[in-house]
C-alpha cells in the first residue's frame, strides 16, 4: 500500500484560529474544525492533522 492510498482524510484549522482557541477540541467545539479529501490543497495559514487508513 502506497502513502497515497493509506491517506484517506485530513483535519483543516486555520493557524490563527488554532492560536485563538487554544486547541483541537476547542476548534471542533466551535465548528471551525473541516474535514477535506485527499484533493485538498493545503493553504497558506492551514494546520492539517492527517488520518491514515492503514
């Protein structure tokens, strides 16, 4: 299994955001926390937390 097929999804936050709020959960409890795809281009200013499917 390659890396690209192992990747099914990853986690979006804005670093500012991520700084305001302190963390992970905080983020996910306000709603600022978004799932994308594998065609996902990371921006500029994005925290990613990556999920495997191994």
């Amino acid at each position: 299994m390659t890396l690209n097929e192992a990747l099914s999804e990853h986690e979006i936050v804005s670093y500012n955001d991520l700084m305001w709020y302190g963390s992970y959960a905080n983020v996910r409890e306000k709603g600022l926390l978004r799932v994308e795809g594998k065609d996902y281009i990371i921006q500029d200013g994005d925290v990613a937390y990556f999920r495997f499917n191994v």
